[in-house]
C-alpha cells in the first residue's frame, strides 16, 4: 500500500480526556504495586505497557527477585484472575489446557463427558520456569498464547479476555532444561531483565518482609477499563517517520539484506559480523504497539522516536541471534542494540 492511501488516525477530545484518565489510573497502579514490590519500577511498567499492548513477557532473572510477588500483585490491583503454573518435566499438555473427564448424572443415570478448564483459563498466567518442561507442553501454551482458545476434544474453548502470560526462566541452570526455540520466544512481545535490587532498596525489602505488618494492594481498576485501553492504544496515531524508524531499527538487526532491495543507509558491519540471524516483521509491530502504550502512559495522544527507543532492548534482545565471534568477544544482544540506536538516522526529526 502506498503511504498516502494510510490515512492518520486522529483522537477526539473526548479520547484524549479518556487518555489523560488513563495515565493517571497507570500511575496509580504503580504506586499500589510499589507498596509491595520495591526497587522494580522499571520492570512493572514494562509489564503494563505489554497488558495495554495485548503482548506477553518472557521475564529473566535469578531466583529470588520476587517475580512470582510481582505479578501476582499486579494481577491484584488490576483485579483480574490470577493462576500460577509450576512447570516441571513431567508437566503435559492437558495440566495447562483442561481436559474432559466422564461423569455420571445421577437425575437422568447417563453418562458424558464434561470439559474441565486447566490453569490456563484466567487473566493473568504465571508460567513459572518455562524452559523446564518438554516442547509438548510448551507449544500447548504457545498456541493459547496466539489464538487466546484452546481445543480440547475437537472443542474450541475461548480463554478469558484480557489475556496475559508471563514465562519466567532462570538463567544460571540450564542443565536438563528445554531452551525455547526462537520461533516460539518470537511469540513474547518483551525479554525483561530483572537485576539485584540496589542496596537501599533491599534493606527496605528485608524490613517490610520480615515484620508482622502486612501491605495490602488496592483495587485500581478492572478488565473492562483494561479492555478499553487496550483499545485506545491502538488509535493513537504513528507519523510515517516512527514507523519506518521503528522497521529500519528490526530490518538492521538482519546481517543480509534483502535481495534487490538498495537501501541508502547500508546494514552496520559490527551487525554483520555479529549476528547469525536478526529479527523479523514481528519486532517492528510489537515496536511501534508498545510504543503507542508508552505514549499514552506519558500522556501524549502521539508516538514519539523516543517512545521506540525506550522499548527497544526488550522487544529486540530474545530476537537477536548472536554467533560464536559475538560470544567470544563478549557482544550480547542489547550490545548490539544500543549501537544500533545510536547509529540508525532520525529521518523524522531533520
């Protein structure tokens, strides 16, 4: 399609108000989610923008940093449902999706099938050390991840609306482990790293969890206000520049460009050098998806380069495919995106 057939959204007063109400309800939620977890702003805000954005987040970190806490706690001030799934080698399929099950009516005596949903069927789902269990398993949880519906029995079941996963992993084990292939870590909108805490923070940490006085997460707001918001983010308008900005920044993670295709702004060497394989169409949605989630955190009623930049590590790094000079040299993958940032050209802003 030729860019003068896309025609620029614009919102409304009324949006705009409603976008304001919003930013003040995120704020709020922060705030609740911060009487419980401490030192992880940055974090929770990443998990908000991938709710508004209708994305899931692959969350990386050691034992220990309360991710569990954390997302549980945001399910309690979103008020949504909330299910925690342990995966662990012999975890199948039908532990995750349901399964049907033979019973007996005992008003008419006969006999059928009823379906009994799995953990599966909630707002919110912790899949709790992902890489853990077989690929059996972990594509059952994929493919709901996808279609939001799960079929058990040549049945459709529809899963509750909103729908969120967070897969943890943790990075020190990988002994036994099953690595998801990156086709499937393809599927999460954001890889979020969770760090240590920084030292006043943990004392702040070990005295609210070690005393007899509990905090308590109020009720900031529910799954039809979440469902309009998600619907809000997608009206926010994008400028050509922000989108081509944002597929410039996916296309150069790609270390061969496109036969044919000339391009005035050739692929980095380091990229080239580096990278075994680089992102695809996906990264450049998920991009531009949470960066209109961002902007109406901030309260603007537009996309903003800077909106791109500031998620670009985490919608970028699990799509990155680093090869062996990379490993020996000690490159990662958000090396290979913070060079890219700096790098890449603000056509818009000229």
């Amino acid at each position: 399609m030729d860019e003068a057939e896309l025609t620029p959204i614009i919102l409304g007063d009324d949006e705009i108000r409603t976008a304001e109400q919003l930013r003040t309800t995120c704020r709020r939620l922060l705030d609740e989610c911060e009487k419980i977890i401490v030192g992880q702003r940055p974090v929770l805000e990443q998990l908000i923008l991938a709710i508004l954005s209708r994305g899931h987040c692959l969350l990386v970190g050691v034992p220990g940093l309360a991710k569990t806490l954390m997302i549980r706690t945001l399910a309690d001030g979103m008020n949504l449902s909330f299910n925690r799934v342990q995966f662990t080698p012999d975890l199948m399929p039908t532990d995750i999706t349901g399964t049907e099950i033979l019973y007996d009516d005992k008003s008419t005596g006969q006999r059928g099938f009823r379906f009994v949903p799995g953990p599966i069927f909630a707002n919110i789902v912790l899949a709790d050390e992902i890489n853990r269990t077989p690929p059996k398993t972990q594509a059952a949880l994929l493919e709901a991840m996808q279609e939001r519906q799960v079929t058990v029995g040549g049945v459709r079941h529809t899963l509750p609306n909103p729908f969120f996963v967070l897969a943890t992993q943790n990075p020190i084990e990988q002994e036994g482990t099953y690595p998801l292939p990156e086709a499937q870590q393809d599927r999460f909108m954001f890889n979020i790293r969770v760090d240590y805490p920084l030292e006043d923070d943990e004392c702040r940490i070990i005295e609210a969890t070690t005393g007899s006085y509990k905090r308590v997460v109020e009720r900031v707001i529910s799954a039809p206000e979440i469902l309009s918001m998600q619907e809000l983010v997608l009206k926010i308008p994008a400028a050509q520049y922000v989108i081509r900005y944002a597929a410039r920044l996916a296309r150069y993670t790609r270390p061969k460009p496109q036969p044919g295709e000339s391009d005035p702004h050739p692929i980095p060497d380091f990229v080239k050098k580096y990278v075994t394989f680089g992102a695809g169409p996906r990264a450049g949605q998920n991009l531009i998806l949470a960066a209109k989630a961002r902007a109406m955190m901030t309260g603007r009623a537009y996309v903003a380069l800077d909106d791109v930049k500031s998620v670009a590590l985490p919608v970028l790094r699990h799509r990155i495919m680093t090869n062996y000079i990379a490993e020996a040299e000690g490159v990662t993958p958000d090396d290979i995106v913070a060079r890219l940032l700096s790098l890449i050209p603000r056509d818009g802003e000229k």
